[in-house]
C-alpha cells in the first residue's frame, strides 16, 4: 500500500485524511510488530535449545573446575614461587583474594545511618560493599563487617582459544 500523503500541507487536511494515515501508521505499527514478535519468538527457542545443549557441558565445567581447585589446593607447594602455571590452554595456580562479608548487615546499616555515611548505603537502604570496604580499608570499626583475605584457587581458560571456537562455531 502506498503510503497516504497529505494533497497539499499548506491546506488544512481534512479529517479522512487523517484518519486514512492514521490507518497506516496502524498496520505499519502492526507488520513491525508482528516481525519483532516472531524474531523474539526463534531468538527464545534458538536459546532454550542451546541452554538444553550446553546443560550437560556446564555440569562438566562445574566437575572439572572443582577438580582443578582440589588438586590446587592439595598441592599449594607447587604455587609458592611462580603461583600460577602457565599452559597453551589457560592458567591455575593460587592468587591473593580479599572480599568484604557483611555478617550482621542490620548492625552494619545502623552504624551507616547514625554515621551519616550515606555514600555507603543506596536510596533502597542497601549496604554499598565498596563503599564499606573502602572505610574500613581506612581503619574505621564498622560493626556487622569485616574483611576477609587468604588464598583461594581458581584458573582462567586462555580468552583466544576461546574467542577462536566461537568464531568457528557453526550456525544451528
């Protein structure tokens, strides 16, 4: 259909011509629509059939990542001086890790609040853990938090290997 174009647009339209364009921007609102309709459609199921394909992969990962980190953590003294082990295939070994545990976080937002440290909390009275690990960084007592650090066991696949195999990947 062609589109409705208005016969002179220095002469007020007549009211059917409104609505004969209002009758197009209609179906042509609908026909975009109905395409984005049907593309979110084959995008959910193209999804729901990876992640039923990749399911088994990721308990497979899950397994073999607690492996890595068990033989890791048995065998620290390979990881004392270099910490980690290089291969073609990505690295393992020990690093230094530290987060902040909130352990009593009403303790913890109540101390915020009569400090006045709002940068530590947002509008939602929600403890900001950055902000927190940032004053006691400082040497401030926060009641509720403490920061914990150790070692901790992880390993990293080698992002190129990875970034190859997806662009080798073939389409469903």
């Amino acid at each position: 259909m062609p589109p409705v174009r208005l016969a002179d647009t220095r002469t007020t339209p007549s009211i059917e011509d409104a609505e004969r364009i209002m009758s197009q921007i209609r179906k042509l609102t609908c026909e975009r629509e109905i395409i984005i309709a049907r593309a979110e459609k084959k995008i959910a199921l193209i999804t729901s059939q990876a992640e039923t394909q990749t399911r088994h992969l990721d308990n497979q990962l899950d397994a073999a990542g607690e492996q890595m980190k068990d033989f890791i953590l048995a065998n620290r003294s390979m990881f004392r001086n270099p910490r980690r082990h290089k291969t073609p295939d990505g690295d393992f070994g020990m690093r230094t890790a530290s987060k902040l545990n909130v352990d009593d976080a009403d303790q913890a937002l109540n101390h915020v609040l009569e400090s006045g440290y709002f940068d530590c909390m947002k509008v939602t009275r929600k403890l900001v853990k950055a902000r927190l690990r940032a004053r006691i960084e400082d040497g401030e007592d926060i009641p509720g938090c403490h920061i914990s650090r150790g070692e901790v066991a992880d390993y990293t696949v080698n992002k190129a290997l990875v970034e190859r195999a997806r662009q080798d990947a073939k389409p469903l």
